[in-house]
DNA sequence: ATGAAAGCGCTAACAC
DNA sequence: GTGTTAGCGCTTTCAT
C-alpha cells in the first residue's frame, strides 16, 4: 500500500506538502510546479488515502451509519440503501448498514458503529411509521428516513403521500373510470390519511363528488376479501386504486370471480409492495412506485451537508410537487410521486 | 471518549501495561493485582477500545465486506445478510455491506472497501449461480454464498439442494400423495439438478418408479402456466413438488380453475421464492425456506476462522445432513434443509 | 513484571 | 512556500 510518505520521498518533499497537496489546501502555500508534481507521482503510484489513518486526526471517518429493522424482512429497504449508498459513494463517504432485531440489540448495534467512529446516522422505518428515535442517536448527526419522529424534530425524507393517492386517482380518471374506489388500509398509519386526502383531490378537481360508499379500509386477511366483495356488489365500480399490492389482490381475486378483466372492464392501480405481483402475475395491475431510491440518496445526502455542515443553500435539493428527475440510477417510469423534506430546528 | 491513556493513569501504570491487559495477553507479564485493577477501571470507565487505531498498528479492521448485487432486488438477501451480521457481531467484527450493479461499480466498491482496510469477503450470489469472481477479490480471505466459482476452488457455503428437493418430497409421499409431480426451472441452474435428484431419490427409497411425464421445466412466464395445464390434464398428480413459489402458484391457478382445493384434493409443496403467496395468499401452500440466515452465519464464521488462520478443527461446523439447529435467531420451523460447506485448497 | 520509546499513516501548529 | 514537530489511540519491541 502506498503512502504518503514514499511519495514525499519520491518527490524530495515533506510529507506535510503531500499532505496540503492532496487535500487541495495547496493554494498559495504550496508552488504549482510542486504540488503538480506530487499529484503526478501521487496518481503514477496509484495513491490511496487511508482514511482510517486521517480519522484518528480529524475525527472524521467518512462513515455512515444505517440503521433499520428492516433490512432483512422488506423488500423495499434494498432500494433505500442503494440510494443512501449511492449518494455516500458520491460524495465521498462509506454506508455501514446494520439491521437490528429489538430495541436492545438496536442500541448495542448503535454502540458498535459509534465505536467505529461513525460521522452521522441514517435511521429507517418503511413506510413511515412514527418512531422512537433511541437516544444513543440523538446526540449524533441525523436523519430519519421514511418515519417521523414523534416530536417532528428531526430532519427526515418522506414519501409525499398525497401526491401519491392523487397521482394514482387521476390516472384512472384519465383512463376514463367514473365510479372510482379506493381501497385503504385498516390502520390509521401515516400514509393512510394522505392517500386518502389525494384521493379527494383528484376528485374534486375533476367535478366528481367524494361518495364514501366507494372507500373501505381493509386489513391484510381474510374478512379484507369479504369487504371488497361488498364493495364491488354495493358499489359497482370501474376503477380502484389500492394501498399496495396486496389490496389490490382481493380486487383482482373479486374480479376473477366475476369474469371482469382487469384493463379492460375495470382499471386498478396499486401503490407498490410485493412487485412480483405486477411483473409477473398480474401484469395488467398498474403499480405506482414509491421512490425508495430517491428517498435513500436525498437522506445520505441531507445528512453529509449536516455532518460537513455546508449551507443547505447550495445543494439541489428536490422540489417537493414535481416529479423527480432521474438520478444516478435507472428509475422505473411509473414513479410519480415526490418528496417532501420536513426541515427542522437544529438541536 | 476514554482511551488507555486516561485508564493508565488512573491506575498508575503504563499504556502497554493497560494494552496488555486489555487484550488479555497479561499471562505471566503483568501481575494479577495490577491486572484485575486495570480491568476494574476500564470498566468502571466504560472503556470500548477503538477498532481503527489499533488496525494502524496491527493491520486488522475487524471490518468484513460483503459485496452482493441482489441487495437491492431479492428480498432474501436480508436473511443472509442478517444471518453474515450475526456472526460477525458475535466474533468481534464489523459487517459492510455494499450492493453492486455491474462489474465496473463492483470493482470500484470492493476498491473502497480495501482503503477502508476489510479483513476479508463476503461474495453473494443469490440463488447458487456459478460466477466470475472479480479478480480484486482473489488475493484476500474470501468465501462465497449461495453461489460457487467456475473452478471450485473457493470456500463456499451453499443450501444443499439434493435435501432440499428429497425432504420437499417426503412430505409430498407422508401426506400420503401418490402421483407426486416435479414442476423443475426451466435454466439448467445448480439448484434445478440437485433437486430433482432429491425428488428421484426420495421416490426410488419408497418404492415408485420415476416418471418423467411428471416432470416439467418451465420458466417464470405465460406458457409455464400452459405447461403446467397439460400436466394436470395428462398426468393427473394428486401432489406437487415446485422449484419455488412462483410455480407453485401456477399449479394453485390450475387448480383453482378445476374446482380442486389445495390441502384437501391436492398437495402443494414449494421452496420459497416470495414468501408473501404463503403467509396470506395462499395459506394452504406449504412452503421449504431455504436456510438464508444460516448461510450468511457459516460463511462469516468461516471467513473470520481463515483471516485469523484458527484451526478450522475447532469451529463447530454445521452437520451437511441434518437439520440444523436453531442459531441465535429464530429459525422458522419448515427449514429442512442442510448446509454443504466445499472446502479448498487454498491458494 | 513494567515502562520508555518508536511507529502505524496522516493532519495540523508553528517555525523558518 | 516548505519542513519540523507533535500527536491522534493503540501495539510492540526492547530495556530495565
């Protein structure tokens, strides 16, 4: 491995020059003919910086830490780390992923990565749910990543739930549907209430009156099917737009029974869970995707300018209603949705 | 942060005292008192060494890679990522994960992950595919899961697919089926063979002859499920051993369209692929998990066993045919499936 | 049995 | 502008 120090000796410097050098504080302190030439030598032996060996002087690691319990049960966490990871790469830094099981095994974890001198934290809880942000986290760099702190504190990326509800909505009205439903889910979670409140929109922006008789709101087991049963016979609607896939399952299940096709006798969109569903089985199921890429790449990214405390002015950070440009990765075409950063009082 | 400095001097002694203690190489060079002492302040202190410092003088991280492009798209990578974790935690390191897409970003991240200075790798593959491994890789302590290299050369921890496919069909023969189909993969793909041996012996043992017109390879798409018609028409099976649960999900629409039950005039056994068909959809479908979290626990054990060059004598390897015991997670009840652990000559 | 000293690779004051 | 010096926290000879 090749260090600073054979540099230096190569280029009959100190390794303080290399150092200056290669960090770019060379500006006016160190002559150009110099540092050009250390640079050459640098880059002609392959130079690596150890940034093990910097952390033990700076106090800085470029690392990050990710944590989420996630990980190993939901599909959905891969997307959200290659984001935070891309977005770290990017800029310089490493993403330690740990998943936890338990508020005791989180906290021990949480030692671990402190031990290793973690700068800052990402902490992640599909689909948003409200969270007790542990206290190891609360005196370190932060940001929450699909979940909200119960106080509102703390600086997080979110899916815009509205947006997605009335993105969804107004599809199947462009598509021509009349007697819209929504099918919710049973728990009064986040995403549930704003789902719902761009459902509306959507409606009432095209002249359509809400008729609550086309909502339900379902859980994920048996009596969900009885209920959209009911919706279906009670109802009659042409086009549903469900809270994730497995709701939409009972619809097309329903369907099934009835002989309606789906794409041709009645329209459903579905808010992604289990993709598999669209891919491979039910391929006329039209899914709007949650942008977990998006939301991984903003938080690593929000949380650097943090650690490194630049201005917040000069990054590009996401408009809010629009939908995302395509960032490093390939994003499906289906995303519609935005984010919202809920921006905080610094502790 | 409390360092040996601070512990050093409050005992009254030296660093390297303090160091030697604390890493318990204090036998016969440090008295027993002045060692106790040391110990009892550490710990009073809260003292937790700091694992980059120490890897300046010794060379060693105590961080392990662990590089897989399926992070992002499989959701079993988190069963063996968690399963990598767990054993890592417990024998002292520190697991990174990093999910790749394509060659070129894959060499670059295993390049970081060398300046951040892993002891070794962690190769995933998902789904035991044979693979390149790249060649940054080769001259550092490695181990590949759920996926071997073209020469075989490679220590390797793999789901033992003869068992997996002998075991599924046992169950097929005890629940008392007579006509038991295989619904195979359509790529010659490592698990397919195994599998099938494991089916054709488990019939051989008790008595059936094979029948090939029982057997069908097919692929995840539209004439898989053709396919899987013909054989309910032709062949009549009243069990139906699946290569995952997307095929399996192809004999539960044939069946649904025939009026048969499944559980009552058919069985249906299939090795997890989307778990979700078996924990809502379809609860009837009994489903084999493939022992995720046990492959990343062996394969980081053995990683470590090889960077610190212990004698694998002394590791408590897993029985390559019985059921494995439960490890520190919960393991769910269907595993039965073994580990095989393809020892090498190392380079 | 213990401590002093050197050094891992790098950064940061401070001389000159 | 550049080199010298000191030191981050820890390990490891090597004296004593």
């Amino acid at each position: 491995m090749v260090t600073m120090k054979e540099i230096a000796k190569q280029a009959g410097v100190s390794v303080s020059t290399v150092s200056l050098v290669l960090n770019n504080r060379d500006e006016g302190r160190v002559r150009d003919t110099v540092a050009n030439q250390v640079r050459a030598i640098a880059s002609q032996l392959g130079y690596q910086s150890n940034p093990l060996a910097s952390s033990l002087r700076t106090g800085r690691t470029h690392m990050l830490g990710f944590i989420s319990e996630d990980v190993a049960t939901t599909p959905y966490a891969g997307g959200i780390i290659l984001g935070a990871q891309t977005a770290a790469r990017q800029l310089g830094y490493m993403l330690i992923v740990v998943s936890t099981e338990g508020p005791q095994n989180e906290a021990q974890e949480i030692e671990a990565l402190k031990r290793y001198g973690t700068d800052g934290f990402l902490y992640a809880k599909m689909s948003n749910r409200i969270t007790n942000v542990p206290e190891a986290l609360k005196d370190m760099p932060l940001v929450l990543v699909d979940a909200t702190d119960e106080a509102g504190i703390i600086p997080s990326v979110e899916p815009d739930e509205f947006h997605i509800g009335y993105d969804a909505t107004k599809r199947l009205i462009a598509s021509g549907c009349e007697r819209i439903a929504y099918v919710g889910a049973e728990d009064p979670i986040i995403a549930e209430r704003g789902r719902l409140d761009g459902y509306r929109a959507a409606l009432a922006e095209t002249g359509r009156t809400f008729d609550e008789h086309l909502v339900v709101h379902v859980g994920n087991n048996e009596p969900a099917l009885d209920a959209v049963n009911t919706l279906f016979d009670s109802a009659c609607p042409d086009g549903f737009f469900c809270f994730n896939d497995a709701r939409a399952w009972y619809v097309y299940e329903c369907a099934a029974r009835r002989g309606l096709t789906i794409g041709r006798d009645i329209s459903v969109v579905g808010v992604d869970n289990h993709r598999v569903f669209a891919d491979t089985l039910v391929p006329q199921l039209t899914t709007v995707e949650l942008p977990h890429f998006e939301m991984g790449y903003w938080a690593a990214t929000k949380l650097v300018s943090m650690i490194e405390e630049s201005s917040l002015a000069d990054m590009e950070w996401p408009d809010t209603t629009a939908p995302l440009p395509p960032l490093n990765a390939p994003v499906p075409a289906a995303i519609h949705c935005a984010l919202i950063e809920k921006d905080s009082v610094r502790q």
